[in-house]
C-alpha cells in the first residue's frame, strides 16, 4: 500500500485530497490528511464582516464536510516533516510514513513580529481583519466609532489576499458615507509598495480611485513599530503615521511546522518549483497554495489554477513520467470598490492585469479593469462559487492557464 499524505486541510489541501482520491486506486493507495483546525474559513468574507455585510456564519462551515470518503483525516497538530526520513511527527509522538507528500499549510498572521503591535491596543484601537476574530472585534468598535484618522496598513509583503486592503478603505469610506460621517474620518492607505498595487497599470486605475474617495496613500513605509502610546506608526527610516483606528495586515508567515522541519526559508514558505510546484529540496515532496514561496498572490484563485497542474505532476511522477504539466501563476481577483461596485484583474507570472473581458473574450461579461456593478456582483457570487468549487476540487468553466484572448495594453 502507498501512502500519500497531505499536510493542511483548508482550501488547497481539501482540494487535492478530492481530486486525488478520484484518481488513485483505493487497493493501492491511502490517503491521509492532517489538519490542526475543524473549521474550514471562507476568509474573503472576513473583510466584510467589520462593516456587517456578512455574519460569522456566513464565513464558517466544519472542514469534514469538504472531505471525499475513503481518506483517512487526522485532527492534530504536527510536531515535525521529517523529509529524509519520509515520515511525520504529529503532536503527541505519532508517526506517519508517506511515499508523497504534498504541503498545504497555509499562512498565518504573526502580529508578535511587530514591536508594539500586539501591545495593549490590541483589539482596543489596533485590529486584524484577516482572522475571523479580529474582523469580528473591529465590527463592534466600527459600530460606535465617533470618527478621526483611520489607518489601514500593511505590515509587509507577501500576504494573503493582496488587495484586501485596499478594498478595506473602499469600503470604510463608503461606510462612513452611509452614516453621514465621512467628514468626520480621515482615511489614510499606508503600504510598503511604491504604488496602490504592485504592478503599473492596476496600480493608475486604483490610484485614481483613491483620489476621488479622497483616500490618502502613503508608499514606500516599512513598519518598523508602533508607539501605543503617542499612537503612531513608525518606519525603519523614523517616520511616523499617527492614528486613531488601526486596521492593519500584520507580517505573513508560513506555519511554525515548516520552520521547525527545516524546509523553509526566512518567511517559512517553502521553496517550490514554481512550475512544477515540486519542492525544490525533495521529489517526493510537493507544495500548494499560500505554503509556496511562488512569485505569484497568496489567494484561493492561485490555489485553484496551480491545483489542476499539481493534479498532472503527481500522477506523472508516481508513472514514472517527466513533470510535463507547467504552471504559469495565473491569478485573478474581484475586487470591491464600495457603492455596490468593484473591478476584476487577471494575471500571471509574465502579465500584468490588462483591460479587458473575463472569462470570454470580448463577451465577459465580467470586465477587466473596469469599475461597475457586475464586478460587484461577481464579488459577491464568488462566496457560493468558493463554498462550491474549490475545496471540493470541482472543475471551474475557466482555463487554469491565463490567456491573452480579448486582453489589451494601454497605450
């Protein structure tokens, strides 16, 4: 009997274990998950919490329900990835052998990397939104917030979700506005980027957004700490950004176990072919989703693409065959704008986001780079597609490489 273990058992993890399980004779081989959490997180949905667009149900469901049968799944905590001696420690003293491998573990917020951050205006004036309670703590504070200079921040890349942020601040101002109140809170957007995002063409279109909100952006900052209590952000170079509401992405972390196993960088993301998604350090070791060091977003999407190439690699590698299956870091992303409007991009490893139209040239009907309500809607429609499709490794009508088909560049 074989044995193929996968570590994680949130969107990437659930999503392997589906397909795999479909294709792998049960008589051959056993399938093992081992996840630490029974809760399965909808996490974009986190950032709609704090303005009561969504509920706490709405973003939860038990992680077992995304499980296919025939695999065993293990709830534990794991000790150590022992990848010379091709096993694994769990928490506890119990071992498991594997012949492959695949890391899912995911990333984490780690606000103890930051001096002041985690001090005592934590959940007091100083919020997450990128765990459920963090958004669900800045939900009540928001609720009664009498106005003044709200911060949104981010701590460093990479993070998950790379335009969270900025739809945070789009729709805090159209929060704000709602209430009658926008006269009343100064909104500021501070990123260690040199821009609103990280590529040009993206980063001109969202830009001219926060102008006509009347959003502020602060670039290059490198938070180096925060002063609880003069209540500011402080950079490597000493400058400083005063607050009075923080919402702020801390640092992006892989989980400790990669750290503990020796298999990670400075970061604890794992080394990984970004093509083959093999690890780079071992064959029979294979890596997916925010647990990869790849050059691409941390984001369902990523996973979701990078799984239909990880599927082709693993059942060539135990035929015997060569890596054929090349992934290309396609990535796309709704983004909310606030007033029930948003924008889409679509990119890669190679491409910046284009304007353009998604998923059907020329049709759509969703469009890229382009600020209306159907983008809005996809948004939002984007929860039952998630719930639906990704963890249960369901085949999406798109392509998992990106195409250049009804793309254009901006002169």
């Amino acid at each position: 009997m074989n044995n193929l273990l996968i570590l994680g058992g949130g969107t990437a993890g659930a999503m392997m274990a589906n397909k795999l399980r479909k294709a792998l004779d049960r008589k051959d081989w056993k399938i093992t998950i081992v996840d630490k959490d029974k809760t399965h997180y909808y996490q974009p949905g986190f950032l709609f919490i704090p303005f009561g667009i969504y509920k706490e149900q709405d973003v939860i469901k038990p992680k077992a329900k995304f499980f296919p049968t025939g695999v065993e799944v293990i709830f534990a905590n794991t000790e150590k990835i022992n990848a010379d001696g091709n096993s694994v420690t769990l928490e506890g003293g119990r071992i498991l052998s594997y012949d492959y491998l695949i890391i899912a573990t995911g990333t984490e917020i780690r606000p103890d990397q930051t001096p002041g951050m985690k001090d005592k205006l934590w959940y007091k004036n100083i919020f997450d939104f990128y765990t459920l309670e963090g958004a669900l703590a800045l939900e009540q504070v928001l609720k009664t917030w009498q106005g003044g200079k709200l911060v949104v921040a981010i701590t460093d890349l990479p993070i998950k979700c790379p335009v969270a942020p900025l739809e945070f601040v789009f729709l805090a101002e159209a929060f704000f506005t709602k209430k009658s109140m926008r006269n009343k809170v100064d909104i500021t957007f501070v990123t260690p980027l040199s821009g609103a995002f990280t590529k040009p063409i993206a980063t001109q279109m969202l830009s001219k957004l926060l102008t006509t909100k009347n959003i502020k952006v602060v670039t290059d900052f490198y938070i180096e700490r925060i002063d609880n209590e003069k209540k500011k952000l402080i950079s490597y170079d000493e400058k400083e950004i005063a607050f009075d509401l923080l919402a702020i992405v801390p640092l992006n972390m892989g989980d400790k176990v990669i750290a503990r196993s020796g298999l990670g960088d400075d970061m604890n993301y794992v080394p990984t072919d970004k093509y083959t998604l093999q690890s780079k350090a071992h064959n029979n070791i294979f890596v997916i989703g925010d647990a990869t060091d790849l050059p691409t977003s941390k984001a369902g999407s990523v996973a979701h693409f990078a799984g239909d190439i990880l599927f082709e690699n693993i059942l060539n590698t135990i035929k015997g065959n060569s890596l054929i299956a090349s992934f290309d870091g396609h990535a796309n992303c709704f983004i909310e704008t606030g007033y029930g409007k948003g924008t889409l991009i679509d990119f890669n490893y190679d491409t910046e986001p284009l304007p353009g139209a998604y998923p059907v040239p020329i049709i759509g009907p969703f469009m890229l780079l382009k600020n209306n309500r159907l983008n809005h809607y996809g948004k939002l429609i984007f929860k039952w597609i998630y719930w639906y499709f990704l963890p249960t490794g369901r085949k999406l009508p798109v392509k998992s490489e990106m195409t250049m088909s009804g793309k254009r560049k901006p002169k």
